[in-house]
C-alpha cells in the first residue's frame, strides 16, 4: 500500500488544478468553497485519476466534498441508473451527506439522489427506487433490506463510498458492508474515509479494495506519541497505586497489565472494592465470556482491564487512553509491546510503570533497549482530582439473540432510535454475536433502555435483555 502522509501546506490548493469540469468549478465558487481542505488536495488528485482510496482526516475536514467530487466525475448523467452507492453509519449522517452531495452535484441538471435509511418507510423508498437515482445514499441495514428484495440494483454501480468507515466498524457493520461491497460490480472505484484508522480498516481495505492509495492528514500539533512515567513503589503499595493513578488521571479506558495471574486476580479485587468497575482477561474464561469482557471494555463500559502478556495477546481495542505496568516486565521487548497499545493514531497516550527496588534492573534494561531516560513522578504527587468517582461513560446491555436470529447492528439501532426514540448519539457500539447482541448505551439511559427493550421488539419480536455490570462493585451475577 502506499502511504502519503501530506503536510497541510505542500501543494497547491486550488479546485482549478484538479480535472473538472467549468460548471463544475463555478458550482465550487458559488457554495463559497474558494479552495481545497488539505484533506481535499490530498485526495482529489488520487480519486480522480480512479484510484481506491483510504483517506483519514479528522471531523469536519470536508472529506464529503472530496468523495462527493470523486463519484460525480465517475457519473453518466444520461444513464439512469444507480452509479454510486454510499454507505454512512447512522441516518442523520447520511442524510447530511445526500445533502452535501446534492449541492456539489447541482452544477448538472437532473443528477438524482436518494437516501435509503432505516426509520424511514419502506413504500416511498420502494416507489423512488421504481423512478429511479444516479446516487444512493444509505445506512447498511437498509441497503441490505433493498438488496435482499431486489428493488436495489447496483449493476450499472461504479464507485462505492465508505464514509466514517471507523464508527460503521464501531457499530457492528462490518459483515453487512462485505455483503453490500459483494454485489457491486468487480470494476468499480472504491473510496473510504474514517475520522481514525482501527486496525478493522486494513481488513476492509484487504477485502473490498484494489491497490487502494492510502492519504493520511495527522493533525500537525498531535504526532502518535506516548508519555511514560514511572514510579517507585513498595510491595505494598503496589495495587493500591493503581487506584491513585485512576483517580489522579481519570482515563476512560485503561490496559492494566500484570505479570501473574493471581497478581491480576488480586487486583480486579482491590479495583472493585474501590468501586472501579474493572474485568480480568485470562486463559481460563470460556470464549463466550471472553467475549463478553472485551466486548464491555472496547464499548468503554469497563474502566480497567486487567490481564496478564499472554491473556492479552492479539488485542485491538482502538481506544486507549492509558496502559498500566502493574508489575513492570523483565523484558524490554514486551514493555514496548505493552505499552504501544496506547497512544495509537492521533491520540495520545500514558503508561504507567509501578516499579518496586527490586525491579530497578528491568527498568535499566528497558532505557537503554528504547534508547530514553526514564521519567520519574512519585506517588505522593498523585492526588484525586474529581469527587465523582471514576465511572465508565456506557453501559452493556445484552439481548438474547443474535446472528442466528438473523439480527444484525442496524435492526438494534433501528429499534433504539426510531422504535424508541433515542438518540443516534446516545448509542455506542453493537456487537452482534452468533447468540447475543451487545449494545453500548450512554451511561444515564441505561435503565430507560433496558426497561423499554424488555417491553418492545427487535425485528418484530420481542427480546430478553439484561444489564452486564461492566466489571463493577462487588460479584458479577451470572447470566
Ligand atoms: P467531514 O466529513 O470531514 O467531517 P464535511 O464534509 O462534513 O467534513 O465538511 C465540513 C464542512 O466544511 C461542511 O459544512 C462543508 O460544506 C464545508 N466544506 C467542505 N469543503 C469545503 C471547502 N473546500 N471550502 C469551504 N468549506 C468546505
Ligand atoms: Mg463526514
């Protein structure tokens, strides 16, 4: 793949430069847009010359515009047929899409654009798809629905968008996207762009892509960068340390890593005690519960994750804001491994090494493999900076039933917000498993969400749900 990481101010950045087309250029001038974002002048060159693309640019870099662009170029006006299909995550995103794609397509008469989400009924959707478009945009859930009825027909198809790949991935949508990327036509362009780059990403880009160039915009201010701190703790001190740690920094998400078992064992115990709401990976859970604790930790309703190198292995959690070296490792190799799962992509990172007299010499070993002198911070400096405790911002809630009952992310979500009525944004991600279904809802309308699922449907029927406890206070109750 190659990789262009573009500094913001390297080319040129007027739309003049790229192969448009004049009205096409006047329709730029008119909605006010006098020069390229650098997201755009990173992108457009490569999009128009046909090539697939990765583009990752943060929120609000008018990376609609540089796809939008893209497929308008690619588009037979006189062929009425669907050309383009773009997918976006949520209905309010594809709405704002189909609006921003219907400004820059304005230059053209008669280019028809049609939004095709969930929560919208079936028999207006089914009549415009009769009339016919030249661009579909859509969430997955019901792109699949129209695909499956036949009334979607992406033959004549030529570009297809993924847009905020990263939060589709999020949602569950990975299966649903291989489906729709499936019946698209061999020859066609592929162009998608994420706020971030999970590792989810390469899969698609393997998957659905040629050859895909890759365009990366990294914030110039804020490089990938991990900051690390040691302290000096007795034995004694140790696992309580962890806690003034959470207390002081406050990080959502936190990677804590032990050299035992039963040093990890110890302190789920502590962290819990303490009202952290904290969950131990290691070799002896059963799938379906290791499942369930990574689940609860990567939709972020589980503070601390506890676990030993080898019970960690083959992690992605893309989030990460803090990896703590409860015990530090006598190998510098896997410190560095430990520690690079924070600080990925544009964030940045802590990690927090509790090292004990005796362990001095790992230290020393890990300086001088990572060529840095170490930082030191004392215990006593740590204070606790919020009365609140330290709570995760989601909650789990689990429904009993999954792929095997044929419910995808989309038909979860479509109940949450249109059935009853919540927000898109108070919903985090959805993972659908072969038995179960697991939904991240904001913290405060868990119990509103639970109590409302309990009492409606999902696909038409009604579900068993319960509340996981994310690794908070006290036993976990069984299923
Ligand atoms: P993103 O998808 O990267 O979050 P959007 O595509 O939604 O960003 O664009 C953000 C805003 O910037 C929109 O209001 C859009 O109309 C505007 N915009 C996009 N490109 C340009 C440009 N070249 N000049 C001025 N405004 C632009
Ligand atoms: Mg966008």
């Amino acid at each position: 793949m190659n990789t262009t990481t573009q500094p913001a101010a390297a080319t040129s950045s007027e739309f003049s430069r790229l192969p448009l087309p004049p009205h096409a250029l006047e329709n730029l001038q008119r909605l006010g847009y006098t020069s390229m974002t650098p997201i755009q002048a990173a992108s457009l060159p490569l999009a128009l010359a046909g090539h697939d693309l990765i583009a990752q640019a943060k929120t609000g870099s008018g990376k609609t515009a540089a796809f939008a662009l893209a497929l308008l170029a690619n588009l037979n006006v006189r062929r009425f047929a669907v050309q383009a299909l773009v997918l976006c995550p949520t209905r309010e995103l594809a709405e704002q899409v189909t609006q921003e794609v219907r400004r820059l397509a304005a230059a053209e008469d008669h280019i028809k654009v049609l939004t095709l989400c969930g929560g919208s009924t079936m028999r207006p959707q089914l009549a415009s798809l009769e009339h016919g478009a030249h661009i579909v945009v859509g969430t997955p859930g019901r792109l699949m629905d129209h695909l499956e009825r036949g009334s979607l027909n992406l033959e004549a198809l030529n570009t297809l968008v993924l847009d905020e790949a990263d939060r589709m991935l999020d949602m569950g949508f990975f299966d649903d996207i291989a489906t729709i990327a499936k019946q698209c036509p061999k020859q066609r362009q592929t162009l998608l762009f994420s706020a971030t780059y999970p590792e989810g990403i390469a899969k698609i880009s393997a998957a659905f892509m040629r050859e895909p160039k890759e365009v990366k915009l990294l914030a110039a201010h804020a490089p990938s960068k991990i900051r690390q701190l040691f302290f000096e703790v007795s034995e004694s001190e140790r696992l309580h340390a962890v806690s003034l740690l959470l207390n002081h920094y406050r990080p959502v998400s936190t990677l804590a890593f032990c050299n035992t078992k039963q040093q990890c064992r110890d302190l789920v115990q502590v962290l819990r005690a303490q009202g952290f709401a904290a969950l131990e990976l290691h070799g002896e859970l059963e799938q379906r519960e290791r499942d369930q604790v990574m689940v609860q930790f990567a939709n972020r309703s589980c503070s601390v994750l506890v676990a030993t190198d080898i019970a960690a292995r083959g992690l992605d959690i893309a989030q990460l804001e803090a990896v703590i070296n409860v015990d530090i490792t006598p190998d510098a190799a896997t410190h560095t491994h430990r520690i690079g799962r924070t600080g990925r992509v544009d964030e940045e990172g802590w990690a927090w090494s509790l090292v004990s007299m005796d362990e001095m010499g790992s230290v020393g070993k890990i300086e001088q493999a990572g060529g840095f002198s170490s930082a030191w911070k004392k215990l006593s400096e740590l204070t606790s900076t919020s009365k609140e405790p330290l709570r995760p911002p989601m909650q789990t809630i689990q429904i009993l039933g999954g792929r095997k009952e044929k419910i995808r992310a989309g038909d979860v979500l479509g109940a949450l917000t249109k059935d009853l009525g919540f927000a898109g944004a108070q919903i985090g991600k959805i993972n659908v498993n072969e038995f179960s279904t697991y939904v991240a809802v904001e913290r405060g309308i868990a119990a509103e969400v639970l109590r409302k699922l309990a009492g409606g449907k999902v696909k038409g029927r009604s579900v068993k749900v319960r509340l996981m406890e994310g690794g908070e206070g006290g036993a976990e109750r069984q299923p």
